[in-house]
C-alpha cells in the first residue's frame, strides 16, 4: 500500500513538474485567466443590464418589445409609454441593409487584393483599406450629414419615390425630403463595415495554401474557376466570420446612426423616413432620462440589443460550423 502511495504520489510530482517546466504551466494558467475575464466580462454586462432594467420589466413584461409608443415626457401612461419596437425594427433593417450593401463588394474587394491585384499596387490599396477602417465613425457621420446627405435626397431618395413610390410603399413617404433615413443610415453604415470585411477577407484568402491553386491550374482551370471552385471556398468560414464580425459593428454603431437615421422613435413605413437605432436611442437619451422608468426602459433596449448580438454571433458560429464541414459531414482540422 505504501509503495502505491509512493508510486501514485510521484506520478502527481511528475505531472506538476512537466506542467511548469519552462513555464508552460505559469503560461497557461496566465492565458486562462484572461479567458475567464472575456467571460466574466460577458456575464457581468448581462446581470448589470437585467438588473437595472428591472422597474420597466416589472411594469411592461414582454409587451414592451411588442409596443411601438414611446412617450418619456409623460411617464404616467401604462405600458404604452415605452416600446422598443421602433429601436429593434430601426436597429435590424439599417444593419441588414448595410450588410447587402458591403458584404459582395467587400468579398469583391478582398478577392482583387489577394488574388488579382498587381504586386506593386496590392501594398498601397491594402494600406488604404485598412486606413477606412480606422476612420473614426463620427468622421463618416459628418461627411454622411455634410456632403451625402443632400446628393442622396436630390438624385437618389427623391426620383425614386417619384418613380416607384405610387407601387412600392417602401420607396415612398412623406419625409422624404428630410434627408435623414434608414437608407441612408443604412448606406453610410455599409461604408463602414465595408473595410472591415475585405481586409478580413484578403488576409484569409492570403493563407489559402498554394497547393490549393496548383492543383486546379494543373488541370487546366482559368484564374476565375481557380478563385471560385477552390481558393474561396477554402476559406468560406473566415469569410463568414469576417462578414458577421461586420453585422456586429453596424449592429452596435451609435454615432453615425444618431447623425443620420432621424431619430424618430418610430416603425418606418419607407425607406426614407427617418427612423432610430437601439443604440441611437440609448446614446441620446439615457443622460437626460426623464425619471427611473425611463432609464430602465432605456437600459431594457440595451439589453435587448445585447441579446441580439449574442444571438447573431452564436447563429454565425453554427454558420460556420456547417460551412466548415468535409463532404462526408466531418468537420475538417
């Protein structure tokens, strides 16, 4: 018994010692915290944000995400004072028109970087791509405000709803002349997730293995059949994860959306009026909420908008789980 103990205790010894030798062990336990405080920080946003958002929970329930009143001054009505419907809608349709827009002209962008741009141009047009994408997000809302705006209610939003109003109600309204819209929150967003997605994109499609293309130009594939039957769909995940990672910051963007959606705490019926944001919402109202109701229901449409983060993102890791998969539904290395 005792020469067990002594055989099972030295086995324990043996495994600390190859655990810390050369500070593996120290290395590990060091990247494990700061995984455990990306959680931590996950959980902590969540129980911070349902617990301040406790009042409008307790008063509204489910209706709240439901109603589309949103009245702060009178904070005296019943459920129908505050409504996140306007935010949600707002937040979904302007980020999904953003990604429409940018994701296949920053996939485009990213494939003519990688694959079909001349050496000595590929550095320059790489650097300015990733130049976009550290723009500061109220530059885009001052340039969307000063310069886009107007072109986009003279040759864009104005002919279209004089055109295709009358039958598509989505391209009509009455604020049209506004100058503030989903659709141009929604374009000016899409500028600029856009660098995001293709310098995402010309970096996985840079670590496409060579033998990847040298077995189709041996065949005999043109560049073109090269690219699309095996280049991109080798990196078909980072693809999507680079697109998702896009959706996220238009998801979240507050200050180009409070400059150019309208803020109107409204369900849009058009394209053109002016709408607002979960974000925009939040941004431009939590400093100077009108009594704790308010706050709370601010900080219950923050919480709603986390929730649809974490929804989305989980949604893009399934999607790239099942893209990611070998032709027999094994999951490749």
């Amino acid at each position: 018994m005792a020469a067990e103990l002594s055989t099972s205790s030295e086995s324990l010894g043996e495994q600390i010692a190859r655990r810390t030798r050369h500070g593996d062990g120290i290395f590990w336990s060091v990247t494990l915290i700061f995984a455990l405080i990306v959680i931590g920080l996950v959980f902590a946003i969540g129980f911070v944000t349902w617990g301040s958002s406790g009042e409008a929970r307790n008063q509204f329930g489910l209706g709240f995400f439901t109603s589309t009143d949103w009245s702060p001054v009178d904070t005296e009505l019943a459920s129908a004072a505050f409504g996140a419907m306007p935010a949600i809608t707002g937040t979904l349709i302007s980020s999904a028109i953003a990604l429409l827009i940018a994701a296949p002209i920053a996939v485009g962008i990213g494939i003519f970087l990688a694959e079909l741009c001349p050496q000595r141009l590929r550095t320059p047009l790489s650097f300015m791509v990733e130049l976009l994408a550290a723009i500061p997000s109220v530059i885009y809302g001052v340039w969307g405000v000063m310069v886009f705006a107007p072109f986009f209610t003279s040759y864009i939003s104005r002919p279209l709803a004089d055109s295709l109003g009358t039958v598509l109600p989505w391209f009509g309204g009455e604020q049209v002349e506004a100058g503030r819209g989903l659709l141009l929150a929604g374009i000016i967003l899409a500028i600029m997730i856009l660098p995001t997605i293709a310098a995402i994109t010309r970096d996985v499609l840079t670590l496409v293995p060579n033998t990847q293309r040298e077995a189709l130009l041996a065949l005999g594939a043109t560049k073109w059949e090269v690219i699309w039957l095996s280049v991109v769909p080798y990196s078909r995940a980072g693809i999507v994860g680079g697109i998702m990672l896009g959706l996220g910051r238009a998801l979240g963007e507050t200050m180009a959306a409070t400059m150019l959606v309208g803020n109107r705490p409204q369900v849009p019926t058009s394209l053109f009026e002016p709408a607002t944001t979960a974000a925009s919402l939040v941004a431009s109202e939590l400093t100077n909420s009108a009594s704790t109701l308010h706050e709370s229901a601010l900080i219950l449409i923050a919480l709603a908008l986390f929730a649809i983060t974490l929804i989305l993102n989980l949604s893009a890791r399934l999607l790239i789980y099942f893209v990611n998969r070998g032709p027999v539904g094994s999951v490749r290395a």
